[in-house]
C-alpha cells in the first residue's frame, strides 16, 4: 500500500493542488518501509491524479480536496482521505493503519466560491 501527503514544513497542508512536495510512503504489513518527499509537476487539472497514480499511490491523505479532483482521484484508483489534520506524515498514516485517524471538515470544498473547486 502506498500513502500520499501534500506537505509544507513537514506537515500535511490542506492547500492539496498547490503544494510544493508530497511525502509518498510505502507500507508493508502494517508497517512504513519507505518514504519519499518528491515535488510535484505544475498545478493544471487533471494532472496530480496520474502523476500520483503512476507512483502507484494507493490512499491520499489532506486537509481538503475539491469535488472535481475526488473525482479523478476515484477514476485512478486511488482513495481520499479529507479532513486531515496538520501532522506529520508518519502519524498520519499510522493512524491510519491504526484506525484511529480523526478528521473533521473538508478543508476545501465547503464554499462552492473557494480556489480549490478547479
């Protein structure tokens, strides 16, 4: 299983489309295997759901996502965890693994006129 999370300063930011590195983490029997902090190609529609599907990323987990990325998200595969809160990484997705990760709010998407709807 493969874990994304768009980070700033070593923590999950809820600015999903505009962030400038992703933390990809690999998990293997319930345990992290791997980490990689790569950054991601321009900003543009459509293009961080095949770029994330092409590193084989299983789960996204943000602060917020909009409905139209969900969507192509959904079409690649890959599920979306939202309301995340601002933590690093590796507890993040141990919580996971752990059933214990507590979101709340969509941090996008609650105001049809927000940045993150395109």
């Amino acid at each position: 299983m493969k874990f994304a999370i768009p980070m700033a300063m070593g923590k999950l930011t809820t600015h999903f489309g505009h962030c400038r590195e992703f933390c990809i983490m690999d998990v293997e029997d319930g345990n992290i295997t791997d980490t990689q902090v790569l950054e991601p190609p321009p900003h543009e529609p459509g293009v961080l759901p095949k770029w994330l599907h092409e590193k084989g990323v299983n789960v996204i987990i943000t602060g917020g996502m909009g409905q139209m990325a969900k969507q192509l998200f959904a079409q690649a595969g890959i599920d979306v965890v939202t309301g995340a809160p601002a933590e690093a990484p590796e507890t993040l997705v141990k919580a996971y693994l752990e059933k214990t990760l507590v979101t709340g709010e969509n941090a996008c998407g609650h105001d049809p006129n927000s940045p993150c709807q395109h």
